[in-house]
C-alpha cells in the first residue's frame, strides 16, 4: 500500500526550464538536474499544464518520461516546452530510486514565473533558465 511506502524528502535534485539561445525564436526546453554525489535510477517524470486563459478553463495532456540513469553531478533534457503553456501552471512529478528507496517530489512552475526578467544564468547547463528546487 502507498501508506506503507517511506517517501524520504528531495535533496539536491532541481528541473530547470532552460532557453536554448539568446535569440528571440530560441527553443525552451525543461531539464532534471543531480546535484548529488550519487546517480538517481528509474526517473518517472510526469509533466502537465493547467489553469486559466482567457477566463477559460485550460488542461494540456499529460505527459510522462523514463530517465532509465541521471548519473551523479549531472542533467538529462526531460522535454522541449512551448511557451504559449508559460500562462498555465506547469506541473512536474518526478519519481527515482537512490540505493532502493523511492524519493518523489512535485515541482510547480506557477503562471508567468517563466520569463525573460526571471532568467538566471545555470552553471550546470552553461544556458539560462528558471530554476525551481
């Protein structure tokens, strides 16, 4: 049962949304970041979008990613990202093993947190992006 599983708190794992270039018409892409001295095995990433536009209710599909190894002190590209979805709430669940213990954590990007004025430069994927921890 989900009750009888231990779920230890996320350390040193981040998801960064990273612009590919400093062009107008550059790419977004969303990355999963290892920050620990040791690999993550089984990564299930679930990614979706949700809120409103418009005063409309707004859902994406849901999608959903296998990252078989993240070695230790490194990233893996989870998903290209469109911009248009930067006004939803954009949902991350990411799941991974560490020795045979299951870490899992939510990461939200909120409405507008994704933006040209929240850019900061990320050491690990030498880009910009929005990092959330």
């Amino acid at each position: 049962m989900k009750k009888d599983i231990d779920f230890s708190p996320v350390t040193g794992v981040d998801l960064v949304v990273a612009k590919s270039a400093d062009e107008p018409e550059a790419q977004w892409d969303v990355y999963l970041i290892n920050r620990n001295l040791i690999e993550l095995e089984t990564v299930m990433v679930t990614s979706k979008g949700y809120g409103k536009l418009n005063g409309e209710k707004k859902k994406t599909s849901t999608l959903r990613h296998l990252i078989e190894k993240l070695e230790e002190q490194s990233y893996a590209k989870v998903e290209p990202i469109d911009p248009a979805v930067f006004k939803l709430n954009n949902e991350y669940w990411v799941s991974y093993f560490i020795l045979n213990q299951v870490f899992d954590k939510k990461f939200v990007f909120v409405p507008d947190s994704i933006t040209e004025e929240n850019l900061q430069y990320i050491p690990e994927l030498d880009l910009m992006g929005v990092r959330h921890a």
